[in-house]
C-alpha cells in the first residue's frame, strides 16, 4: 500500500514548476521552529513584490523559496534582510549552465551577487540548481547535465566568495527513490537507474555541506490511486497506520520523509540535512481539490511539523520545510492536472482562502493577514450577451487563452449552466487582457457589464493591475473604449 504510492509525483516535461515558488510563510517558535513557503511567479497579473512581502511579513514569515530569480521579488526581498530566500534555476538552464564555468558565473553574478551586495541585501542562503529533474516524465533528458551544472554554480559561489553562506542543491521528487521488500519506509533506497548519479550528487552536496531537497505531495499519492487511504494523507490515519518494526506511521508525510531518510543512511550518509522543498494541497480542479481539505492538511502539517517531534527515523529533530504555495498561478502548465494552478494558500490577489493557524497550535479560526493596497481594474466583467446562443468554439478560444480549470470536473465552478461556462470563459479572458474591449466581443456574443456575476462559490474575477501599468493601464484602456466616439466625431466634423 505504501511504497510505490507514498509520493510518486508524474508531471508532464512541459510542467516546470513554478520554480520556485513557495514563500516563506515563517512564523518563529521558541525553540527557533519556523515555516517557510514557496512564491511561484507563474502569473499573468503578479502582485508587487513590496506588496508580497509586506503580506508575508504581516503573517510573520522569514522563509523563502523562489522557483528562478525573479527580479520583481528579489529587488522587494533585498529590503528586507530577515527573510531567509532559495533562488532556483529553471531546468531549461541546466545544460548551458553544465557547459560552461563561465555561464555559471554569470548567472550567479546576475541573479545573486548583485542582491547581496551594497546598503541592501537580500539574505540569500540557497540556490536550487534546477527543480526535480530526474522525474520519470522527463525521460532522463536532465540526467546528464544536473550535477555538471550544481558544481559549477557552487563553483562560481565560491569564485564570488560566496561560498561558505550560500549553497547550492538540487529539488529533488520523492520518485528517485524506492522501497525494498517489504514495502515500509524502513527499506527505502534511491531508485536503482539512477542511484549512482543520486549518490554522487549527495556525495558533492556532503561535501559543500548543502542540504538534501525532497519534494513531497500527500495529494498526488490521492491523486494518483482512488484507492489510497486518505486520512493516511491528512495526519489521520491511526486506522490506516504502518507498523515498520518497532515504529509506526499514522500518515504519508512522515513515511516519504524516512523513506529518503532510509536511503540516505544505506547510502552511508546517516546526518545530512534534508529540506522538504515543497508541501502543500491545491483547492481547485479537482474532486479531492479544495478550500477544505487544503486547510484539513496545511493545518494538520502545521501543527505536526512545528511541534519538532520529527519522524520515526529522526525523533525530535526540526523539519525545515517550505509550504506550497503561496499564490495561485493561472499560468502554470496543466499537464499534469487543473489543479495545477490552485496550491496557492491565498488567491492570486493576495486574498486568503482560509482560516489557518501558522503558529501550529491550532488556534481555531485563525486569520491570515491579506495582502494591502491591492489595485483593481475598474468594476466591468464581460458575459454571454442574454438571448445569445453559447458558441463552443469561443468558449474553446477563451479558455485556451485563459484559465478556466475551476470550470473542469471537481472544480469550484463545475456546476454552472452552458450559459454561465460561456460567461467565465468569457470573463477569464477579458481579464487576463486587461479588460480590453475588443476582447468582450466573441462576435457580438458579449457583452460587458458592471454588476459581478459571481455565483458563490464560483468566482467570476476581477483583475489587479499589473505592477508596471498601474494607472497607465486604466488610461491605456479608457484611451481605446475612447476611439470609436472620437472618430465619429472626426467624421462629423469633417462632414461639415
């Protein structure tokens, strides 16, 4: 039951996750306990990054993980040097980065040295040189250039004499690892097709002294096999527990966890450091996605992990681990899933989607600090225009142009009428032009109106302004709805 379910997580080639998303979201203990979260930039419409921070640092947080170097969140983050910050590197970067010290010394020149140099500085720790890149879905297309490319980059930390505060890892999924008969997290060895190029990168990041970086995700195990016991995924799961000699795991979090554990010790690498790089569950696109079984397992993982019990293989030892994520992205691949796009804990506005206790003392109704200051577009969404006959062929151009996953099976607006699907595919895709007129047309099918159509819980949304339009956009767009009356006015006057 356990060993091939506990965290193979499949994504598409294509899928490249956020990288690094997961913020920080740190909320300091007694004993030095503090939660981080991924921030995924994976958006058509980001909010600022002042303006992420300034949330993050609202719900006391001092972790950070970045899936690449993104400018918008490395400048905020250099104002603030208490967050503790992960840049990554695309997996696309990985060969050129292999090939070359010199590519490597300048991508490090570009996206860390200049952040943690001068008046402010960002307190940059790690870089994740990729982001799992032996998932079986990549058919060992990085396996060639990963480890290449990590001492490179280690090599030019050390060449800006950066070395001995930042280090470089690689994200690993729990799919480079495997289970020995019988299967209990006990038997656990690295996957025997790529054991040795594992072993030789845990041997390098031994030697820079660089954590182990595991990716666990309780809801693909769900996921993945309807059979699979799911209070075993929400910390649960005592009726389901696996007894594993003289321990016993009453959830797949702490079973995938030794499961690495285990197979750094035959390994012979019994007291490296491991990072839970990403660790979360998405609210939308799916059956098993959503707002409440979110919170059902961020709180539960809260309170287990910062109560610094550790796991059966590592009693009383803290976990560092970071939750994913912070913001939906409507613009992450959905080959692997719709639900791709929702792990965010608050909206893609900065807008928390529910009660969570980040202290970890399960404080019923805890509230989350939203983000502040948030700039809309103004009060217009864009529908079916009534009498009208639904078009399938616009509602397909729409939601290939947009995000309309919370349309699909299990979503949160999976029981709207043809009418109303045709109205949110509408909408999505006004938004995301920043209300443009000309895209609430669909050949005189649309129509834009200023009452929001939202139908709880269905979300018809409501744009932020981009971070570098802000007011220029509202203009841009009075300026084009302006058009048509100016030239008839031209004409009118030239008519005369």
């Amino acid at each position: 039951m356990v060993a091939e379910l506990l965290l193979a997580r499949q994504r598409s080639p294509w899928w490249l996750p956020l990288a690094v998303a997961l913020l920080a979201l740190g909320f300091t203990l007694g004993q030095g306990q503090q939660v981080g979260v991924n921030w995924g930039t994976q958006l058509s419409h980001p909010l600022p990054g002042d303006t992420v921070v300034q949330m993050l640092r609202s719900n006391n947080v001092t972790r950070v993980k970045l899936f690449d170097a993104d400018p918008n969140a490395l400048r905020a983050l250099t104002k603030d040097s208490s967050f503790e910050v992960m840049v990554g590197i695309p997996n696309e970067m990985l060969q050129r980065l292999a090939q070359s010290s010199q590519a490597a010394d300048l991508w490090v020149s570009q996206n860390v040295s200049r952040y943690v140099s001068g008046r402010r500085r960002a307190n940059i720790r790690y870089v994740a040189v990729g982001n799992e890149p032996f998932l079986t879905a990549y058919n060992r297309s990085f396996e060639g250039v990963t480890l290449p490319a990590l001492r490179n980059i280690q090599g030019a930390l050390a060449r800006a004499g950066l070395d001995s505060q930042i280090k470089a890892t690689v994200p690993l999924n729990a799919d480079v690892l495997a289970n020995s008969r019988p299967p209990f997290p006990s038997g656990g060895i690295f996957r025997p097709e790529s054991q040795a190029l594992v072993v030789s990168i845990v041997q390098f990041l031994s030697q820079t002294g660089a954590p182990f970086v595991i990716n666990i995700y309780p809801f693909i195990s769900l996921h993945g096999d309807p059979n699979f016991p799911i209070n075993f995924a929400f910390f649960e799961g005592a009726a389901n527990s696996i007894v594993d000699g003289s321990n016993t795991y009453t959830n797949v979090f702490d079973a995938s966890y030794d499961l690495l554990v285990a197979a750094l010790n035959a390994a012979g690498y019994t007291n490296m450091a491991i990072i839970v790089g990403e660790v979360g569950w998405p609210t939308d696109g799916d059956p098993n996605a959503n707002v409440e079984n979110a919170r059902r397992f961020n709180q539960g993982l809260l309170q287990h992990v910062l109560s610094n019990r550790g796991t059966p293989l590592r009693p009383g030892s803290p976990i560092h681990f970071y939750l994913f994520g912070l913001i939906d992205e409507d613009q992450k691949s959905i080959a692997p899933g719709n639900f791709e796009r929702h792990w965010g804990v608050f909206t893609y506005d900065g807008q928390a989607k529910y009660f969570l206790d980040m202290s970890g003392r399960g404080v019923a109704n805890a509230r989350l600090v939203n983000a502040q200051g948030v700039q809309y577009l103004p009060r217009r969404w864009c529908v079916l225009r009534p009498g009208v006959a639904v078009s399938a062929n616009s509602i397909s151009f729409a939601c290939a142009n947009a995000d309309c996953t919370a349309l699909s099976y299990g979503g949160s607006c999976n029981f709207l009428t043809a009418q109303e699907n045709a109205s949110y595919a509408y909408n999505n895709y006004y938004q995301k032009t920043n209300q443009l007129p000309t895209s609430c047309d669909f050949q005189g099918q649309a129509v834009v109106t200023t009452t929001d159509p939202s139908i709880q819980p269905c979300r018809f949304i409501r744009q932020i302004i981009p971070p570098d339009d802000s007011a220029a956009t509202i203009a841009t767009t009075a300026r084009i709805s302006l058009l048509p009356l100016l030239l008839l006015l031209l004409l009118a006057i030239l008519a005369v």
